[in-house]
C-alpha cells in the first residue's frame, strides 16, 4: 500500500481514504467564496502532508475520496 495517495495543486501529499458517514460539514464553493456547500453526508477524509518536511499539517472529512 502506498505512503500516499496523491498531491493537491500545490505539491502537497495527500492521504484520502473512504469511510462510512463521519459527519456533515461545509465545502469551499469557488464560485462564490462566500457561500459554501453543505453536504449532509461526508464519506470520507483527506490527511495533507508538508512537501519538504512530510510532517501532517491538516486533516478534514471530505464528500467523497
């Protein structure tokens, strides 16, 4: 299994995994920052990782990995 399951748009590596509902939340909307989406049902998180230091530096559920 690997280490890492992918980077985000800046070259962090990244950590998601699916799980069973584990809450509700907010998700950033970009076209409108100041209206986010709720979403009822997470499923999921994502772990993000320092590129030079690999150190966790955030962890949050997400809607779907």
């Amino acid at each position: 299994m690997p280490r890492f399951t992918g980077e985000d748009r800046l070259g962090n590596l990244v950590v998601r995994m699916e799980t069973d509902n584990i809450g509700e939340g907010y998700e950033p909307n970009p076209a409108d920052p100041s209206d986010p989406r709720y979403i009822a049902e997470m499923n999921g998180f994502e772990m993000k990782f320092d590129f030079e230091t690999l150190k966790p530096w955030a962890l949050y559920p997400i809607e779907k990995a």
